[in-house]
C-alpha cells in the first residue's frame, strides 16, 4: 500500500475514534544556528507523553532505526492549542530514565521531556542551545530570531564549544497524531504501529535547568 493511502487510512481511523496512541519518529537537518524545528500532535485522551531528541548521542528512535551522534545540542520547547507555553527543556541528564552520554564529548545533552498532557493539540519545537522561546506564547518567537543571528554559535556546538553537525532526530511518544509543518510524514515503522493500533511508550529528563531570560 502506498504511503499516501496508509495516511489516509490513518487519519479516517481518528475521526471515527478507533485509533490508538503510538510513536512518531522524525529526522531532519537544521540549515542555520537559529533555525527552529515545529511539530504538531493531537493527545486523544489525558496521556503521559514524551519528547525525546536522539542525534545529540545518537542510538535507536522509536521507529527501529539507528541515528548517528554528533548532532547540535537541543532544546526543546512545548505549548497548547492556543500558543501558551507549556514548559522548556535543556538537558535531559545521565542515569536511569534519562539519556546516554555522547561517546564522544561524555556529556548527557539530548532531551527527554516526560508530561500529563490533557485531550488536545499542541505544538513542540527544537532549537540549538540555547536559543529558548520568549515566553509566554509561541507568538512571542524565540531568543535567537532574525537573520542577524542565524551563526549566533558560531556553527553548530554545544555550550562546551565542542563542534557539532545540523542533524536532528526527534521522537513524540504515545499520541494519536503527530505532524510536521510543511508535510513530512513520520518514519514507515510509526506509521505501521499506529496502523496496527499499538499503545505508545513515555519517559522524561534534562540537563542545567537552564531558562530563557
């Protein structure tokens, strides 16, 4: 079956409410230090949903597939249907429930932001550290908006200044839905669980706490 015929069957499965929650994965590339990464999801039911980066360590998403480390340094930013922000995450740390370390630099600077969410649609984003959202809405735009800073890092590195590459992979765990802006499609094996009917995983975690001025 052709991808555009399971998305269709996908999308009528939740209007009729039969879907199940699942995974969604996704892989892209940053152009610019300032770029920002939207995605979309819709919680069917009160959930415990997780955001999780991979591309920082790198390791397996949730669609079966290796990521390569190496990646800038994420944070990630979420808000509700109406904009509002909802909370902001800049490391997740080492140790249990938490992330890897990258075998390189040693330190645990992916994300894994773990939450109850209500029934609803919300919005996450990933940025480069430490480009965090002004806050209160997502309206509101974030620190390192504007073409005069899209090398604000001076390339793509972590707060160690250690050099880095623009890819990202983020996964959105146990939620009906998940979208990019724009068109991109989770990856095939997301699509397949959710097909299937499979219930979703969550966890959580972060780094310095570090928040936007």
């Amino acid at each position: 079956m052709k991808l555009k015929k399971i998305a269709s069957f996908l999308a009528l499965s939740l209007t009729m409410g039969v879907a199940s929650a699942a995974n969604f994965s996704f892989v892209g590339q940053f152009q610019y230090d300032n770029d920002v990464q939207s995605f979309n999801f819709t919680v069917g039911e009160a959930s415990l949903v997780e955001l999780r980066s991979w591309s920082y360590a790198g390791g397996v998403n949730a669609a079966g597939n290796a990521i390569a480390r190496g990646g800038f340094d994420p944070i990630l930013a979420l808000f509700d249907s109406t904009g509002a922000f909802i909370g902001e995450q800049d490391d997740a740390g080492c140790g249990d429930n938490r992330v890897d370390p990258d075998a390189v630099t040693g330190t645990c600077w992916d994300t894994r932001f773990r939450t109850n969410l209500a029934a609803g649609t919300y919005t996450a984003t990933i940025q480069q550290y430490a480009n965090f959202a002004n806050r209160p809405n997502l309206a509101n735009g974030f620190r390192f908006d504007g073409v005069a800073n899209q090398n604000f890092r001076n390339g793509f590195r972590d707060d160690r200044q250690n050099q880095r590459d623009a890819h990202w992979a983020f996964d959105i765990l146990n939620v009906n839905l998940a979208s990019v802006p724009g068109g991109q499609v989770p990856e095939p094996a997301s699509l397949a669980l959710l097909g299937l009917g499979l219930a979703g995983i969550a966890v959580a975690r972060r780094r310095k706490a570090v928040k936007a001025a």
